[in-house]
C-alpha cells in the first residue's frame, strides 16, 4: 500500500517522501482512511508504531481548508488539539506536526509546564491552528484566557493510558467543557484499561476500534537478556558492558530521581559521559540533555520512567534497566524505547536477587521468558540462592533459551470487537532506509561473557 493510495493531498504527500517514509505503517494504513471519513477512532497502539503520523496525517488534511497568511490572530483559531501527558511527548508530537506540515500554512505550537508561561501566551495570542499541550498548563492558559478552544474540529488525546496513570484525567475533563460539542475525537492508548473505556464512552461517537499491536508486548524487534548480579556489582557490570559493547548511546532507567543522579555521577568517574533527568531537573536541562544525548555527545542519559515517558530516539541501540521496575508495565514502556521502527535493539536488565520477583512479573506480563545469563564474578551465585533458583540453574545450565513468544489473547476484560474491516496484526515492521550516524555501528556487538547473544523470538 501507498500514501498516495489514502487520499492525502500533494502537499501532505511531499512532506512524506521528504520524511522518507515510503509506504504507511499498519496503523497509518487503518487509521487514516477512518479519519479522513470523519469518524471517531479508538486506536491501540503502542509508541513505535508511527501513531503520531496516523493522526497526525489525515488531521492536516481536513484542517488544509484552514490556511492562510493573514498576519490577524483572528485568522488562525486552534482547530486541532492534541493532548499528550509529558511535555517530552508533546514537544514531539509537535515536532512531527511541523514535519509534516511543512508545505502548508497552518501554524503550530506547544505547550507544556517547567518552562516560562509567558512566551507561550504571546505566541498563542498571535493564534495557531493545532495545539499541543500537556493538560496542567493547557488548564493554566484556559483560566488566564489565553487561548480559545471553541473552534476546536480535532481532539486527539494520545497516550491516553499513560494521562490516566498520572492523574490527568480530572484536568482532561475540565478541558472538555471548553470543547465545542461536534468535533472529531480520536483516542491513542496502549492498554484500555476500564477507565478509558468509560471516558471514551463519555466523549467519543460510535467510535471505530482500531489495534495493531499486542497489547503488553515487547516488539520482537528487541533482544532481551537478563544478567543476575549483586546490587554491590551492579555499577561495575553496568560500566563494563558500556564499554565492551562500545554502545555509543544508551539510555539507563533507575527506580528513583537519587538513584540516576548517583548513577551518572558514578559512570562519569568511569569516563563515560553521563546525564541524569528526571522531574526534579528543569525543562531546559532535561531538554538539553536529550538533544546532546540525540547528537551523540552525552553516551549514557539516566532517568526515570516519568522523565522518559514517550522518549523517540531515532535508532536508539540499547536499554538498560539498571533497576527493574516494580510495575511490569514500565518495563513495556521501557523497552518500547528501543528497537522502534522496525529496526533491532537490546533491553539489557541488571538483576539483584532482591528483584528476582519482578522479573517473573514482568515474564507474566509479555508472555515470554527473558534469558539469564550468568556471568562470573558479579555475585550472581547469590540469586541461585533466592526463591525460584530452580529456574536459575535450569537456565545458567543449558546455556539460556530464551522461550519463543506464544500468541496473546486480548485480556478477557477487553471486550471490544474490531469492526470486520479492520485487521489485528502484530507489531508492525516499518519499512525506512536506517539512518547509520558515522562510526555508529548498527548491530550490538556480542557482550562479554557469554559470547553468544540470544534473539528474544528464536
Ligand atoms: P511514533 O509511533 O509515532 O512515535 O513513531 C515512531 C517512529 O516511526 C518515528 O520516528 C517516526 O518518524 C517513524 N515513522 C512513522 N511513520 C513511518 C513510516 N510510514 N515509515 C517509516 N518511519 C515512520
């Protein structure tokens, strides 16, 4: 299938080819005739899916009608509203709406906490057609009526499960009530958990259901291996995998802002470059690491889940978790950061027999096994001593085999039905020439001790 074949307009069209995507994602190839056709669209789709784009797209399109040049804010009502839960997300997802808005005059923005109100409101007060916003300060900026949303055409709330989990739901209902009543709803999601449905069921009309990835899946495009370690060990396994693999850029989760603040420090005095961000660091500085780490001039960025929630780094090689998280869905999060776009990766997890429950969590959660490979020296004969060692030895004995993935059944709490014209498939492979930076290598070099690596789908 092609773009062309969609029904985008010319201009649309040239703003992909530039981006160089040469044919739609299953999400875009679903999506995006639904909207064209005006209907309300209840996606499921992780991130690394191209989602953005699949709202994005079409949005554009209808709102084309919209152009013009006038220098009058009267001119240049927000039409299209995008809410997003982190200021990250919504800085990229503005960024693609910039992308591929390039050939045509509508005007876009941003708007999110931890920075500076009032460059924001000059800007909107000089009016934008799409809007992109964190719900706090867009509540912020509607109670200091900076901003008007009684033209709004497009709602999108995207990663609307994430907004839930962070309490955003309150706020994104008040929001609401400054939404003219007929307009186009779209709801992007990775899980639907009862809260959403109702919400949707609240706001949205006679939506049409849309999934393409699993849900609680890990792309197979993601090689994951566990190492047992002590937590005394972890540091040094940490600094010695960084830079026997040579990863040039990795991005390192912690359970705690203390936690990346002294693991960065600590890498630093391994002369490995490091920055932490978490929600305690400005907007400018977590904005400023992520541009240098992106550039390649900071190695390892340590954060958080909160400061790495929605996080696209083009072709990022690997993920550590240096801590496991206590909510196996973080871990989905987590390793969604790599292996995006079709192209391969590696989630590393460091694993204190403390954590060994986690990681059976979090093995239920993405119905597969993830391989532990014992390596000498690193205190690991302690797991083998924690509840569950027989597994441990099974592993550690016959050289890990890593269980290949069996097909997932929606939960049975899910009960939506896709409509027969819309197919369930698996994560999908995208299809872009890969962007090599010079002297990055693509592939993740076979790690220490064992030599062999092991895809997580053999
Ligand atoms: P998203 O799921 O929206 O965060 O997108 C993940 C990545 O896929 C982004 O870096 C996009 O630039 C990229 N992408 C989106 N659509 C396509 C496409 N049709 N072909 C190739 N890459 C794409």
């Amino acid at each position: 299938m092609s773009f062309e074949s969609l029904g985008l307009s010319p201009d649309i069209l040239r703003a992909i080819a530039d981006a160089g995507y040469t044919e739609p994602t299953p999400i875009q190839a679903q999506a995006i005739p639904v909207v064209l056709s005006g209907k309300d669209v209840m996606a499921g789709a992780q991130t690394g899916t191209g989602k953005t784009a699949s709202f994005t797209l079409p949005m554009l399109h209808k709102l084309a009608v919209h152009q013009n040049t006038s220098t009058s804010p009267a001119r240049h009502q927000v039409r299209g509203l995008i809410l997003a839960p982190t200021r990250e997300l919504a800085a990229q997802v503005e960024a693609s709406v910039r992308t591929y808005s390039k050939y045509l005059s509508l005007r876009s923005t941003s708007v999110y906490g931890g920075v500076h109100i009032d460059p924001q409101i000059a800007e909107l007060r000089r009016g934008v057609e799409i809007l992109v916003a964190t719900p706090g300060r867009l509540l912020d900026h509607l109670h200091q009526k900076s901003v008007n949303l009684s033209q709004v055409e497009f709602l999108v709330l995207d990663e609307a499960d994430r907004m839930l989990d962070m309490g955003f739901m309150p706020d994104i209902r008040r929001i609401f009530s400054y939404l003219p009543p007929r307009r186009q709803n779209l709801l992007f999601s990775a899980t639907f958990a009862e809260e959403i449905k109702r919400l949707a069921s609240d706001f949205m009309h006679d939506p049409q259901l849309i999934e393409v990835a699993r849900r609680n899946a890990t792309a197979d495009t993601v090689t994951q291996v566990a190492y047992p370690v002590a937590n005394d060990h972890k540091r040094r396994l940490l600094a010695q995998i960084i830079k026997n693999e040579d990863l040039k850029q990795v991005l390192i989760f912690t359970n705690t802002k203390t936690g990346a603040n002294r693991l960065a420090h600590q890498l630093m005095h391994e002369d490995i470059n490091a920055v932490a961000i978490h929600s305690d660091k400005t907007q400018q500085a977590r904005m400023q690491a992520l541009a240098e780490f992106k550039e390649g001039k900071i190695r390892a960025l340590v954060a958080t889940d909160i400061a790495a929630r929605g996080l696209d780094i083009d072709d990022l090689p690997c993920v550590v978790n240096f801590e496991l998280p206590h909510s196996a869905e973080d871990y989905v999060h987590r390793v969604g950061r790599t292996g995006r776009a079709g192209i391969s990766g590696k989630a590393i997890s460091l694993v204190s027999p403390e954590e060994k429950r986690y990681l059976s969590d979090i093995e239920k959660l993405i119905k597969r096994a993830i391989p532990l490979e014992a390596l000498p020296g690193y205190g690991a004969e302690r797991l083998a001593e924690a509840p569950g060692k027989d597994r441990y030895r099974e592993r550690t004995n016959e050289r890990a085999r890593p269980v290949v993935a069996r097909s997932v059944e929606p939960e049975p709490s899910v009960q939506y039905v896709p409509e027969p014209s819309v197919e369930i498939t698996e994560i999908p492979e995208i299809k872009r020439a890969p962007i090599r930076r010079p002297g990055q290598k693509r592939e993740v070099a076979a790690l220490l001790l064992p030599p062999r690596s092991i895809p997580a789908t053999e």
